[in-house]
C-alpha cells in the first residue's frame, strides 16, 4: 500500500480550493461501509478508488492499494451524491416580490454562487434548477461548478420559464413600466410564439424547458390554480422541444392542468397539488414523473399570518395547505412514480433534505426515498449511467452519513463529507 496523503473528514481543505481540482490525482477512500445504490444493502468496510474525477473501483479488500491521497471515512457510510429535481439557486425566500424591481443581476448570481455551495454541503451533488432571476445565471453557474471555479453540485438547468402573458412565471404585480422593464421575454400566446420561445431557451443554453402549465402560489396573478396554456400551446412546446433533444418540466397545481400537461407529453409535474384519479392515468398513459416538493409547502406555511406575503399570495397558500400532505399518498394510491426535488429557494437552500421526512409521511418507505433522489431522478435527467450509484466509471460524487439511510433516511438530514466529480466540497 502507498499512501502519500492521508486525509481525515476535518482535514481535507487541500482538496477543496476553488478552481483546483482532486481529479488529477488517485484519490482512495476508505469507507466503514458503502451502499452503491439504492437498491443495495451496505458492503461493509470497503475501498472506493477514484481517478480523473471518475470511480475506478469499489473493493472490499481495503489495504494493498496504491494512492496519492486516501481519505479516511472508516467511521461513516459512504453512498452516492444526492440529487434534487427542483431547485431556483438564484433566489431566497423573500416576500418582498418588489425586490425584483430593485435588485440588479449581479446580485443573483452572486446569491446563486452563494447557494450552490450550501446546497452542496448538504449532500446534493446534482441539481435541476427551473427557473432562474435573470437571464445566463444558472447557465454561468453550471460552468463555473463544472471547471471548479464556485464549490457546487452538477447544475442542469431550465434558465428562464416559458409562461403565459400575465401568468405565473411571467412578471406581475408592477406598473405596466416595470413589468416590461424586468420581465424575461418568455412569455407567450399561441402555439406559434411558444414553439419559438422553446428555440430561443435552447438558443441561450437551456437543458431542458420549465413551463407553468398553471397559476402558481408565490406570483402576484390571482387567476386562479388551473391550467394557463391551452392544450394547443402545450403540445407545441413539448412537441419543439423534442425536436431539440429537450425535456419538458410543467409546474402544475390543479388536477385538469396536471392532466392536461401530461397529455401534451410533458415528462414531469412539479408540485401536483391537486393531483386526482384522472390525472393520475394521464400521466401514467404518457410516462409522466411527479415531482411534489413538500418542502416548499412547508416553508410557505411557516410564513403565514406574519405579513411576509402580499394578501393575493396569502390567499393562495392557505388553498393549496389542506392538501399539499397528501401529494405523495394519492401519487401511491394511483400508482404515479414519484422523484426527489423540494423548490428549495422558496425556503432555505440547505435544508433539501428534509423532504426525505414528508416522502416517509406520505407512505414512501426509506428505500424509495431514497431512490427517488439518487437512481430514479438520475434516470429523469438521461444520465443514469453517469450519477445515482456509486460504480466503476461514474462521476465521482460521494457523499458520508454517521449511519445507514435505508434504516433512517432522514440521517441524510446531517451530511458529513460531499464529493463533487472528484473535488471534496468544504
């Protein structure tokens, strides 16, 4: 065995530098166990060998080995990074939807830098972001993560939202100056016009196409929880954006927009509050994924009464709370697949993994769980032969607990090392 660095947990500072990367180096990690995957149970004491940012190897035979840095985990279980299907880095919970009016793009990029790193810490090695403030800070991002210049996860992103003009997603609640002064130009009427806004996301760098398929919580329209875009308009996006080799995300709260969204073929739901049996075989019929971010629930719940929110928004959160408790058992009891995103950013990046809990109380077991936020959604993204397991030629992201998740998953509440492509995040 050749050892030229040996690392603990609290000493790994070397690794993590901005901007310089571990992957040039044979890193060892000596693991007291490893789940490979959500399906797995745990080996035991084991060897992760890791090269070019890439595993190599997962042995149980832990000392004849060769290595330039080895990093001693021999008291916690080593799993792969988790990833998060809804996340908006570029923003923090605020009431205050003036700011938008006032607040320059600099500054969300430096909040996005901000909260990327703190996501990361929190064991999520993996993002989508859907929906970012201005426009190219997600994009920005997602290079600067990837080169090692800003400590964070892997960030697959929407960019902007295509919405309906006035609807969620689209600027309100301004004067018609300031509303035309600060929106994001992706808005639409007609199947036409929203087919071209998919082309111009996938112009400027978009991963995939977020869309507000209804009126939403937090925006200051009070048309209601039902479907925006007409089936026509829908089909068109989805239609495009297949044609550019894009996914479709659809925010969608009321059941006959949910419905709706999935027959135009869009692949996942984001919230699904009002989610029903009609619905339900709708998205079954076309492969649809939910995604229910519980935890956006809970934070808007918490903020209620304090005059945090204006009393449109108000209103519309004290709508959806009698049923945002039950997302995930109606999405079992219609047999709808379920995958992990929180809409972290309406409540405090950081706190992603508390969803595990909700997930627990809607019927989900800790297997499923955390499956949802490791092998299912690497699948959701196309890149479940790169992320969600822990095997020979995967991206190199780790993250170690005290114990193992498939008796509790709420230990991933308390993350004690993160690994992103091979660069320790501190």
């Amino acid at each position: 065995m050749k050892v030229l660095k040996k690392l603990a947990v609290p000493a790994i500072a070397a690794l993590a530098m901005l901007g310089t990367s571990a992957s040039a180096e044979r890193i060892a990690i000596s693991a007291g166990s490893v789940i490979v995957d959500a399906n797995s149970e745990p080996t035991g004491p084991a060897l992760i060998m890791i090269e070019d940012g890439k595993v190599v190897s997962i042995s149980t035979t832990t000392t004849d080995f060769e290595a330039d840095v080895v990093i001693d985990l021999s008291d916690k279980t080593v799993l792969p990074g988790l990833i998060d299907l809804h996340t908006h880095l570029s923003g923090d919970p605020s009431g205050e939807f003036w700011r938008a009016a006032t607040n320059p793009p600099e500054w969300y990029t430096l909040i996005a830098a901000k909260n990327a790193r703190i996501t990361a810490l929190a064991g999520f090695t993996t993002v989508r972001d859907l929906g970012s403030r201005t426009d190219q800070v997600t994009q920005s991002l997602r290079r600067a993560t990837e080169s090692g210049v800003v400590a964070g996860p892997r960030i697959v992103t929407s960019a902007r939202t295509i919405a309906i003009v006035g609807g969620h997603g689209d600027t309100n609640g301004f004067n018609k100056h300031v509303n035309d002064a600060i929106g994001s130009d992706f808005a639409c009427t007609g199947p036409v016009e929203c087919s071209e806004k998919v082309r111009t996301a996938s112009k400027y760098g978009a991963d995939l196409i977020k869309i507000t398929a209804t009126g939403g919580v937090l925006s200051q329209q009070g048309r209601g929880l039902e479907a925006h875009f007409t089936d026509e308009e829908m089909k068109s996006i989805v239609d495009t954006a297949e044609t550019l080799g894009l996914k479709v995300a659809a925010h969608a709260h009321g059941a006959r927009g949910i419905e709706a969204a999935a027959r135009a073929g869009v692949h996942t739901i984001e919230h699904g509050t009002y989610i029903d049996e009609a619905a339900a075989r709708a998205m079954n019929a076309n492969g649809t994924t939910l995604v229910p971010t519980l935890m956006a629930f809970e934070g808007i719940k918490k903020n209620l009464g304090k005059g945090f929110y204006t009393p449109v928004v108000e209103d519309k959160i004290r709508a959806v709370a009698t049923f945002a408790g039950t997302i995930v058992e109606r999405a079992i009891e219609y047999d709808v697949k379920v995958a992990f995103g929180t809409d972290a950013g309406v409540f405090p990046h950081g706190e992603n993994a508390g969803e595990f809990a909700l997930m627990k109380a809607g019927g989900m077991s800790d297997r499923q769980a955390l499956a949802s936020a490791t092998t299912v959604a690497a699948e959701i993204l196309g890149m479940e032969n790169e992320i969600g397991r822990i095997a020979p030629g995967f991206s190199a992201d780790l993250i170690a607990v005290d114990s193992n998740p498939l008796a509790d998953v709420t230990v991933l509440e308390d993350v004690d090392f993160v690994m992103v492509r091979g660069r320790v995040i501190e």
